[in-house]
C-alpha cells in the first residue's frame, strides 16, 4: 500500500449547493465531523476544527482554508503545528469536488499529502489508517446531515 492519498466517493440526495454549505461551512461542518469549527470559508482563513472538548483534552487541530469555488470545489489544509503557515510537507490537504448527477451530487473526497510529512513508515502507515477509518465514519454523516437540509418540494 502507498499511503499517498485518501479518495472516497458518495452520492449525497442535496444539491451541489447545499452540498458546498455542508462542507464549507464551520456551523455546518461541526453536525456531521468536529465538535467545533472556528474559520471563515473563504482561501487564506486560518482556524481550527476541535475534535471532544476543547477544555478536556480535546484535540485541536489548525486549519487554513485553500480554495472556496461555489457550489463546486472546497478545500483546506490542516494538522500543521499552529504556529506555523499551512503548506506541502507540514500539512495535509482535503479537497471536495462536488457535481451535480441526477436530482443530487456526487462528492469526491481526496486528502493528499501524507508521504510528504516526512514520518516514518510506522507513523505514515498509522495516520494514514486513522484518517482512511476517520473518513469511512464521517463521510455517511455528512450523507444524512445534507439530506436533512435539502427542501426542495
């Protein structure tokens, strides 16, 4: 296995509209993945998403926002040491493609970056396991919450 890259695709009964909100937006986002999200979603935002309770050791985990197209493209770096500036080799990035098929839309998840953080082959291989496990829980959620919005007659 390569531990490069993380992809997923899910049909999701919302259009890319709704879709682009679930997945942009903090007060949206905290209903089906983190606990808490604090940024703007528009390209160079710097926030963080909070994972358990941030007062009891909960993780905190920065965020910086790269690209914010609606309804088709939104993507963000994140897992970089808070002082320091998001980038290719000390972060991982998350894009999510979004277009319209049928009455909803396909989304595509990719999350790259992992050989590049420099880990040993234990600790990539652990990450990357985490996060492919992480998003195999969050991604259905992300489902069920869109649908929820979704009011079209």
């Amino acid at each position: 296995m390569e531990f490069g890259t993380i992809e997923r695709e899910i049909y999701v009964e919302a259009p890319p509209e709704v879709v682009f909100e679930v997945v942009s937006s903090p007060d949206h986002l905290k209903e089906w993945w983190p606990d808490d999200a604090r940024y703007e979603p528009t390209p160079g935002s710097t926030g963080e998403i909070v994972f358990g309770d941030r007062d009891a050791d909960g993780m905190v985990v920065s965020l910086t926002v790269v690209e914010a197209r609606p309804p088709r493209t939104f993507s963000f770096r994140w897992t970089h040491p808070a002082e320091q500036v998001a980038a290719e080799g000390n972060s991982l990035l998350v894009t999510f493609d979004l277009t319209p098929s049928g009455g909803g839309t396909l989304l595509r998840m990719t999350e790259t970056g992992f050989r590049e953080m420099g880990w040993e082959v234990a600790v990539l291989e652990q990450q990357y396991q985490d996060h492919a496990t992480g998003w195999d829980f969050y991604l259905p959620r992300l489902v069920s919450y869109a649908a929820k919005l979704d009011v079209r007659p």
